[in-house]
C-alpha cells in the first residue's frame, strides 16, 4: 500500500511538473475556469438586483449551497479527472487502458495519477470566495459540531460525484463511447445542488431525493447549517445523510468498476 501511495504521488508530481512548463498557458487556463465560475455566479446574483429572495432564501443563502457544491465538485474534478467518462471512453477506444491492465500497479490509482488538472483550483479558489461571502452574508452562528461536520459535507459530495465518474467511465468499457447521460447526474447534479431542493418541481425533486439523493448531500446539510426549517418534513437526521449517501454512491461504483473489469473484453486497437 505505502509503495502504491508513493507511485500516486510520482505520479501527480509528473502531472504538475508538465503543466507547469508552460505557466503563461497554465495561469489562463486558471484565470479562465475561475472567470467561468465567477461569471456564473454573478449572472444568479444579478436575479436579486430584481426579486429580493428566491422562494425564502436570500442571496447569502443561495450563494452558502452554491460555493459548498463548487468547492466540492472542484476538488472532484481535480483528482478524479482520470475517470472522466468522456477523456477514458477515448483511452479505451485507443487501447491506452489495455496498457495499464499489463502494469504490475492497481489499475484505479493509474488512472487517478493518469490525470490531475490544476486550472480545477480556480473552481475550488471561486468556490471558496462564494462561500465565505455566504458567511457574511448569512450570520451563521458556528458549533463545534457544525466546524466538525463540514469537512464530511465536502467529503462526502466529493465522493458523489466521483463514484458518477467512475459508473461513466465503466459503461464505456461496453458502449466505448461516453455517453450523455451520465452528465445529467455529474454536471447536471452539481447545477442541481447549487439551489434549494424545494424550487423545483415535486417529480424531480423525489427523483433527485429517493432514488439520486443529491438532495441530502447540499441542501439538507444546509437547511442543519442555516437553521432553517425542513420544508418536507423528512426525519431529524436527514441534514447529516451526506456523507452516508455519498460514500454509498462510491462503494457502489467501484462494485460496479470491478464487475466491468471482469467483463472487459479489449477494443483491439
């Protein structure tokens, strides 16, 4: 294991080492992810200028749910870029992943160490900037148990939307393209959290509840965190489901990556 974890590590520090060669390219790249972020943002705060909520919840509210999902779908994006299902299904249609199968390595940490993209950080930096706008906007009164449990809130969309990365980039050992759907729960999810569960329609919000639970990753923690009332009525420790939903949902999905390891059959190219 310790060996593994030291080729990990070998391995972002070669990914850095190569995006940093070219630092003009690298630091517009950042400028520009952060810039996209920000200028998302922006176009909701714009909303307010013109209705002074958004169903009950103020922009410091929105923009507390909106930076968490940032910031976590950031650091998602950052170290599970290998599993992307669209950059894999071209590995996979190149034969490049029959190339890792020979290596005496465990095939899930060369593809986390296949991919680390630093312009993500200006996701997460933007993130971060919306959030802490959030908490002076907000007046949240902090506890011990609140400081303590963010980390797992993070923790535990993170492993969400990673364990998505990962079923995506599994269906394309049999379709070998990627297939749009999967974006719907990836990218999709994350625009989904980024808003008060109850704006949306009651078909998609219990679809996103019961069978996706996107809804308990974000907007329950932040009903725990804003001290706000649950407006349909679920059980006490909804808003500490988090890090149980999301960690599920990657259990799930490594399963489901060793059931299409298998089953692999090589494209032959």
């Amino acid at each position: 294991m310790r060996r593994s974890i030291s080729i990990y590590f070998k391995l972002i520090g070669a990914q850095i080492r190569s995006q940093m060669q070219y630092r003009a390219s690298f630091f517009m790249e950042l400028l520009g992810t952060a810039l996209i972020t920000l200028l998302e943002y922006a176009s909701l705060a714009l909303i307010f200028f013109r209705f002074e909520d958004l169903k009950g919840w103020s922009l410091g509210e929105i923009a507390f749910i909106y930076g968490l999902a940032e910031i976590s779908f950031g650091f998602m994006d950052l170290f599970f870029s290998g599993f992307d299902p669209g950059n894999f299904g071209l590995r996979v249609r190149k034969g490049e992943f029959d190339q890792l199968l020979l290596r005496p390595l465990n095939i899930p940490l060369q593809i986390l160490g296949s991919a680390f993209v630093l312009r993500r950080l200006g996701k997460i930096v933007v993130g971060v900037f919306i959030f802490s706008f959030a908490l002076r906007q907000t007046n949240l009164v902090w506890t011990t148990a609140k400081i303590l449990y963010l980390p797992l809130v993070v923790l535990g969309q993170v492993c969400f939307f990673g364990g998505l990365f990962i079923i995506g980039a599994t269906i394309t050992f049999w379709t070998v393209e990627s297939i749009e759907v999967v974006n719907i729960f990836t990218y999709g999810g994350n625009y989904m959290m980024s808003y008060p569960m109850h704006i949306y329609q009651n078909w998609l919000r219990r679809f996103f509840t019961y069978l996706i639970p996107v809804a308990f990753l974000n907007y329950y923690p932040a009903l725990y965190y804003l001290d706000k009332p649950d407006p349909f009525n679920l059980p006490t420790f909804a808003p500490f489901l988090s890090p149980v939903a999301g960690v599920s949902v990657f259990l799930a999905a490594l399963a489901f990556w060793q059931f299409g390891i298998k089953y692999y059959q090589s494209t032959g190219t």
